[in-house]
C-alpha cells in the first residue's frame, strides 16, 4: 500500500493524466473530477472487471442501462422524496456547512454518530465543544436535514415545467425492471440484475479527492431471492465483495466489514466493505438485505402486480433483494492507493505503480533499443500487438528512463527491439515489478499477452 499522503496521490494522478480538477481552466468547480486518458482506460477496466465476475461468470446474471431521469413517482416510492437528507449544520463564525456525523466521527472514533438522534448530535457537539474544521472554533447552528437529490425541470417554460430529478442511487431502475428482465430472459428465482452507471448526490461536504463527490458511479448488484433463502445470499454476497476486491489486487489486510448497528427500518441486515486509505477506512462496498420492501413500494405506487408466481410451490409472493452496491470511483482510489509504490533501485528512488495486469491502462510497451535502427521492426510489433492490446510506443530518452515511464503508469510489460530481433525474431521482454528481462520470440507475443492479461 502507498504511504503517499492524499495530497501526492492527487498530484500523481494530475501528472499522469489519470485525473484532472474539473473545468480546471476556469478555475475548476468544487469537488468535480475529469478523468484524463489513462484514468479512463482504468476506470473501464475495472468495470470491464466487475462485468466478468458479477455478470459473465456468475448464472441468471443479467447487466441492465437504465434511464438516470426517472418517472418522479419511482423517488416518491423509493422514500427518497420524504427522507433522502444529511444532518447538516453551519459555523456560525465563518459560515461553513458540516454534516454533524461527520463532525462526531472525526472527532472520535468512540462514538457512532449513526446511532444518534438529530438531537442527541447535537448535545454531544456542544457538551464536546467540537471545532469547526475550517476556523477551530466551536459555535454552530441547530441541525437541519438538507434533501441530497438535484431537482431539474422537464419543460419549454417553467410555468408548464415538471419537476424531475438526477437519480441518487442506480438501485431503482433494477427495482422497475425486474418483470422486465424476468420475462425477456426467461428466468427464475433466484436472479440477479446488475448496472454501471452514474448518480448525482448534493453533498455538501464532499472531500478526500473523489472518495466523496457530488457526481459519481455505482457498479450495482441486486439479487432477488425468496423469503428464506435471503440470508443465505446475503452471507454469500458479503463474502463475494472481498474476493472481488482481492481479484483486483486489493490486499485482505486493507479491507474490513463493517456491520451496521443502526439499519434502515427497510432493512433486515447491512454491512460495508471498507478499504484503509491514507485517510482511514472508508466504505467502497455496502451490502444489504432490503427485504420485500422496495418491490412492496414500487406494487403499492405503480398498481402493478410485482409478484413472483412459483410455478413448483403454486405460490405468489413479493420477492426479497439482496444488494451489493460497489463505489467505481472508491475502487478506482483503492486501486491507486494500494499499487502506488517507492522503492530504492541501485540507488535512486523507483516510483512504480503495481496495478494488477489486467487493470492497467497500457498492458505493453514497446521500445526500440536504437531508434534509426530497430524502430521500423518495433513500430511493426507495436502494430500488431494494438489489434488485441492497449499498446503505447516509445522511442524517446535512454532504455532507462523509458522504462521509468512505462513503471509510474503501471504498464506491467515492457518489449525492447534490438539488433537479436532484427536477426533471429527474439525481443526482450521485461516484467515491471521484477525488472527481470528474459527472451522471447515475437510470434509466442500475443499467446503469451493473452495468458497473463486476462479477467
């Protein structure tokens, strides 16, 4: 795991071309994120990574794209509309706005806000005299909940406009698709229903880089079980997370679960996945028994039938979901946290990002050892390998410091063309977190790029 503060790992990542501060040349906006070309390559393969284990390799998995504006009724359904909100709470001498958890769980780990009242926070941020974290100062205004959803209008003019809203959560558009999907695959209980997508929250106060932003994705995961088979999933789901994470290359020793003491009233059971950031531990994962209560809803306010009929018991009955929701952008840190390494190489400082292969933004590097002589058959490999492969070509500055760059970005193979290849078609490929070089001839190349860079 790096032992880079979060303020290196922000400056890596803006150097590199992995994130970049949104609408930065108009002097950004506040706790907004574009990802650069090689952030985007690894954002997609980590969803491409959670496709191939909570879709393709999982039965009766199906990946959906819902709409991110929704019929306003499903918000109203959901409980969104009426109980969607932060404690939030302003410093009355600089003006700043807090949520109270944060304040109590920032101030100490002895207490869990979650298990609090709106009152009871209150008290205890008084009687403790918790500082602002902006002034130092201890003088704040009661506490009020603040609704986290983005209301737009739907509308020519706003005199005709409808109210609509950003979605808060992927969660809903599997709930209103599951006789959808139920019917057009054909399938039965137990099934799953997955989606990658983006939800907007309006958080006040975002922060830790894009740990906590206002615009962000979920990769989604809803099973939906029959009363009585749903703790089973929800034990198994539990469990499949920190695979998940560990087939990433996350390792067991940064990752916990964290049972939750105070459920929602929908809730028979809630657990979080959390991963150690230079920060401390925050929530990449959250997987919850939700009951019948969201097909319950969805029943009451549609009119439509949402029940499951049985064909082997001849019963109906509303069916339980399990959910397993996975934070892309928290991964995407997680990643980046755990891979982001210095080390001592013959004396200067190595600084390489050891990303699992099939991860990596660029999976091969090829490089010719001269440039005038072996670049036409370097580019030539180069070529053949970009069919199949996200491949970058170098032929700048010395082997060494070609081969630096292709370590900071996490390029896990390095190919270098010289005068063997040009006589005998072998090139030499070397290993990125062991530097070690070994020969290999250029027709075994794609053989073996697809044996070790796979999902």
């Amino acid at each position: 795991m790096s032992k880079l503060t979060m303020e290196e790992l922000v400056a890596f990542c803006n150097q590199y071309g992995f994130i970049f501060q949104g609408s930065e040349i108009y002097g950004g906006l506040a706790n907004t994120w574009d990802y650069g070309p090689l952030g985007t390559r690894l954002k997609n393969n980590i969803k491409d990574a959670w496709r191939a284990y909570f879709i393709q390799q999982r039965d009766n998995s199906y990946e959906i794209d819902s709409d991110i504006l929704m019929n306003p009724t499903v918000w109203e359904a959901s409980g969104h509309l009426s109980s969607f909100t932060d404690p939030l709470l302003d410093c009355k001498e600089c003006r700043t706005r807090h949520r109270a958890d944060n304040l109590i769980s920032g101030h100490t780990s002895l207490v869990n806000a979650d298990a609090m009242t709106q009152e009871e926070m209150l008290e205890y941020i008084i009687v403790e005299k918790i500082p602002c974290p902006k002034c130092g100062k201890s003088n704040f205004t009661d506490i009020r909940q603040f609704n986290l959803m983005f209301a737009t209008q739907r509308g020519v003019t706003q005199s005709n406009s409808n109210v609509i809203y950003l979605r808060p959560e992927n969660a809903q558009g599997e709930y209103v698709n599951y006789l959808n999907v139920m019917r057009t695959m054909r399938t039965k209980l137990p099934f799953s229903i997955g989606q990658i997508g983006k939800a907007f929250r309006n958080e006040i106060t975002p922060g830790n880089f894009i740990f906590r932003t206002i615009e962000f994705e979920q990769m989604e995961y809803q099973t939906f079980c029959k009363k009585g088979s749903d703790e089973e999933q929800y034990d198994y789901f539990k469990d499949y997370g920190i695979q998940f994470f560990e087939s990433i290359g996350l390792s067991k020793e940064h990752l916990r679960y964290h049972d939750h003491e105070k459920l929602a009233h929908y809730a028979k059971a809630a657990c979080d996945i959390e991963y150690l950031f230079p920060f401390g531990w925050g929530e990449i994962n959250g997987t919850h028994n939700r009951t019948d209560f969201d097909l319950t809803r969805h029943q009451e306010y549609s009119g439509k039938s949402l029940e499951y009929f049985d064909e082997q018991t001849r019963e109906k009955y509303i069916p339980y979901i399990v959910e397993s929701t996975y934070g892309l952008d928290r991964t995407f840190l997680a990643v980046i946290c755990e891979s982001l390494e210095e080390e001592l190489v013959q004396g200067e400082i190595r600084q390489v990002l050891k990303i699992h292969p099939m991860l990596a933004p660029i999976k091969v590097n090829v490089l010719p050892l001269i440039k005038k002589r072996h670049s036409e058959k370097a580019l030539e490999i180069y070529r053949m390998l970009q069919k199949r492969f996200m491949v970058s070509y170098d032929d700048s500055g010395t082997i060494g410091k070609r081969y630096r760059r292709g370590d900071i970005i996490g390029t896990p193979y390095t190919i270098t063309v010289d005068d063997n290849t040009l006589e005998n078609g072998i090139v030499t490929l070397r290993e990125r977190d062991s530097m070690q070089q070994t020969n290999i001839t250029e027709d075994e190349l794609k053989t073996y790029f697809s044996e070790k860079i796979s999902f």
